[in-house]
C-alpha cells in the first residue's frame, strides 16, 4: 500500500510535524486526517501485511463502500507526498532564496527583486563557496531575471544577457568536469574498458525527437529575426497546435516574435497575412500570453479590435468585442463600447454617425484620444466639401499633435503628422497617384491602409452628392 510505504520512511519528530501540516488541509473531522491519525496511533505495526484497505475500511469507516475508502487513502498519500517535497524544500535554505527572488519577481514587484538578485548573485559568486549547486541556482536566477517582464531590462538588459552567458559558461564547464571526474572514477572502480559505449556522443545529444524539435524552434527563432518567411510558417503551425509542448517561457518568446513579425508583414501592405495576424492574436488571448494576472490592457484590447476594422474584418471585430470586452477594467467598459461603435461606423463608411459617436466619447488615454482625432480627421475630409472647414481641422489636429509631443514617441509624432499632412494633399492636389506614392513612400504613418479606402468613399460620397472631388 503506497500510503504505508511512505509512512514507514517518517522519523519520530515528523509524526507530529505532519499532523499539523495536515490540519491546514484538512479539518479535525475529515477521513483523510482520521485515516492518518489511526496509522499514528498504529506506528509499531506499520510493517504489519494486515495493514490495508481492507483492514481500515472495517476498521474506520464500515458504513462506505471500500472504492471510498481506497481513495480516501490515495488523497492522504498525495498530501504526505507533498509533505515530504516541503521538508526537502525546507532544508535547501539557498534554494529557497531563488524561488523567494521567482516569486518577487513573478508578482511584479521589481523593485524587491532586484535587491533579492542582487544578494543571491553576491553569495553565490564567492570564490570560498565550494558547492556546485550554487552555479545551478546562479544559472536559474539569470534566466528567470533576464527573460521575465522585469523592467531593469530597459536599462541593464545587456549586462543581465552577458551575465547570463558567463553563468551558463561556468556551469557547463564546472559539471564537465565534474561528471569527467565521475565516469573516470566510474572506469576505474568497475574496470569495464567498454563503459565509453554506454555514454552518448557530445555531439549526438539531439537525438531524442523531443530535443531535435526544440532545436529546430530555436533555430528557427534565428531565422525569423532576419525575416525569414519560412520559419514564421514553422514556428506558426507549431505555435497553432494544441501539442507543441513549449514550456511557458519559450511560448511566449515565439509567440511574440511570431506576432511581431506578422504584425509588420501586413502593416507592409502584405494583406495577404491578415488571416493569420488575427488568430495569432486570438491565440495570445486565449491562452493568456496577452494578458496580466488575467486581465488585458484597455490599449491593447482597442488595438487588436481596430487591426480587425482596418482589415476590413468587421463580423470577426464584432464577435471579439463581445467575447472578450469583460477582460479589461470594469470601469473602461463603457467607453470602449462607445469608441468601438464609432470605429464600427467608420469601419463601415457611415461617417456621420462615426463622427457623432466620436464627438461623444471622452478619453484619458493619449493613444486612444489620438486614434479618435485620427478617425475625425478621415472622417471630416470624406463629408466635407469646405476646404477652409478641412484646413481649420488639421490645424486643429497638429496643434492637438505638437501639443502632446512629449507624451509620444518620435516615431509615433512623425506618422501622426504626416496623416495630416497626406489629407492636407488629398484636399489640395489633384494628381491623385502623386499622392498614394507619397502614401506608399512615407517611413512613418498612421492609418497607412486605410487611406486607399478612405479617399475611394471621398470618390464615391462626392459622387452620390454632387460635390468637387
């Protein structure tokens, strides 16, 4: 029986050690516990062949079927089984400080973290300490501190990488050592000349199906970066199955770079990828890598919506705004709501109702607000005919730019600029491919492939109502 074959390993003291771990799981009058507290008061006989299901069923709980009692005592075994893991985890005091640094780190509290880090770092580099579980845990702190969310990395990002190489570089040397010295003594002690047959080339340590996979993903990690189209299609499919069997860390490091990548393809005009850039971010959703404690940003959230309306994937923009909108703040639902019907209309060429929505909504957030002017500003020169109208509102519009200069990055004021710029040449230039070469020239611009669309419904407005294009 599992459970007594655990119980014959506890010493003296830990009888009544486990008791108590066992109270914060159980209440006094559980089986599990009553089950435990009987083979306490059992302790000599615990070797006893008459000890087993059977006996306790009639024994301490005759009134329920045997299968209860059965699993009853799997329950209590899994609970000691734990209890065995926490003594362990107790005794490895320095193993603790690295999952105190994980867990710090993991609950965003950076700032603790980092000074948790930089202890560990300081012990564990001493030169006297002559244990080589040190360089492991080393090892372990780099990794998790360089390839969290930890904002040090804005301004450290390059000294936490080299720090990272120099560890893992120290820790294979020192194991290679280590484990040469085991097998010669190996060697030695058993004489078998043969034994170098049983140890796996060095170079041939990927054999395994498992392992050649995860080398071809970080390769193709490689790949990508220099955009290569094949390994985002591999990285994809991999990424799009339900077995791929990343750990946490690597999904998110290909899920990022593959959307990132993606995310560029189409911004590029390559519409041909807009398929895959919204079940990649579908994806992101459902298995949390878009999300923080469960919860998605308000920016992020109005962003992957208006991707899908810039697309043209109005039904799929709908379905994701009902699906998904109780992920962000309760207190940002409402003008979400407001913001996304707005951008629905204009989505849908219904400018007047775009801009009457728009004229309504109230926003903090500078990238929200600025979409808003966005859509204004398109929707404006769509429907008016009044080029002094048409100008007061870009200028309106750059004073609105300049004046939240510092709040954007220069990337950002540079392409919001040049849409008001673009419109400004829509209204005044006739040579119409003049412009969209300039559309298609321009390095930094916002609503880059909207705007074929935008002055395809001025050709069509004008038209219906008899105005001047």
């Amino acid at each position: 029986m599992r459970l007594l074959e655990l119980l014959k390993t506890f010493k003296k003291a830990e009888w009544n050690n486990c008791a108590q771990y066992l109270r914060m799981h159980y209440s006094a009058e559980g089986e599990e516990y009553a089950l435990y507290q009987y083979i306490k008061q059992k302790q000599p006989q615990l070797k006893d062949d008459r000890l087993t299901v059977d006996f306790f069923h009639q024994k301490l709980f005759s009134s329920v079927p045997r299968k209860y009692v059965q699993n009853t005592a799997s329950r209590l075994s899994k609970r000691i089984e734990a209890y065995i893991t926490q003594v362990e985890i107790d005794k490895d005091t320095e193993g603790q400080k690295l999952y105190h640094f994980k867990a710090l780190n993991g609950r965003g509290l950076y700032r603790y973290a980092d000074q948790q880090a930089a202890k560990c770092r300081k012990k564990w580099n001493d030169t006297n300490l002559k244990d080589h579980r040190n360089f492991s845990r080393l090892l372990q702190l780099n990794h998790a501190h360089y390839l969290s969310n930890n904002p040090i990395k804005n301004t450290n990002k390059i000294d936490l990488l080299s720090e990272l190489i120099k560890t893992y570089n120290s820790y294979a040397e020192l194991m290679l050592k280590f484990y040469s010295f085991l097998f010669a003594n190996e060697k030695k002690i058993t004489d078998i000349s043969k034994i170098e047959d049983k140890i796996l080339d060095f170079n041939t340590h990927f054999n395994v199906d498992s392992e050649t996979n995860l080398l071809n993903t970080l390769i193709k990690l490689r790949l990508l970066l220099t955009e290569d189209n094949n390994a985002f299609n591999y990285l994809f499919e991999e990424l799009c199955s339900d077995s791929h069997h990343y750990s946490d860390e690597l999904a998110i490091i290909v899920y990022e770079k593959c959307r990132v990548y993606i995310t560029k393809q189409v911004a590029s005009q390559k519409t041909q990828h807009s398929e895959k850039l919204l079940a990649i971010n579908d994806i992101g959703i459902q298995r949390g890598y878009l999300l923080f404690n469960g919860r998605m940003s308000v920016l992020q959230f109005s962003n992957i919506f208006s991707t899908a309306c810039g697309l043209g994937k109005i039904e799929w923009a709908k379905k994701y705004l009902t699906k998904y909108i109780s992920l962000i703040s309760i207190e940002s639902v409402s003008f979400i709501e407001l913001l996304s019907s707005a951008e629905l209309h204009f989505a849908g060429h219904s400018y007047f109702n775009a801009i009457e929505i728009l004229n309504q909504v109230e926003l903090v957030d500078i990238n929200l607000r600025l979409k808003q002017r966005y859509m204004l500003l398109c929707s404006f020169y769509v429907i008016h005919d009044n080029y002094s109208f048409i100008d007061a509102q870009i200028n309106n519009y750059n004073q609105f730019i300049y004046y939240n200069k510092a709040k954007l990055s220069d990337s950002l004021f540079e392409a919001s600029l040049n849409l008001g710029k673009i419109i400004r040449l829509l209204v005044t230039n006739k040579n119409e491919n003049k412009t969209l070469e300039q559309i298609n020239k321009i390095k930094h611009l916002v609503f880059r492939l909207r705007l074929p669309t935008i002055i395809e419904q001025r050709k069509i407005y004008a038209k219906k109502m008899g105005l001047n294009y």
